[in-house]
C-alpha cells in the first residue's frame, strides 16, 4: 500500500515514461524539496492537489 498517493501515481507514472525505479525515486526526491521549499518561502502548510 502506497503511502502517499499522489506521489506514488507520479511515481508509477515516471516508471511508464521510461524511467528507472532509482531514476523515479530521484524525480520524487527533487518534487519533494520543491514543495517543502514553497511551503518554507510562503510559510504555508502541505496541501496536496489531486491529479487525474
């Protein structure tokens, strides 16, 4: 069981793009500290959108 769906469908959807598992693990990685870096700078909390 996922633990966060949003990101597992990114995850799963970088997989069909191609990407290795560690290659999808890394683009998870790099979203992640983009968020927390927007949540820092706004001084915001996480809300996560829901895709499709």
């Amino acid at each position: 069981k996922p633990r966060h769906p949003v990101f597992h469908a990114y995850f799963l959807r970088r997989i069909r793009e191609g990407k290795t598992k560690p290659q999808a693990l890394v683009c998870i990685m790099r979203r992640a500290v983009r968020i927390i870096y927007g949540m820092m700078k706004t001084k915001s909390e996480y809300r996560p959108y829901e895709t499709d």
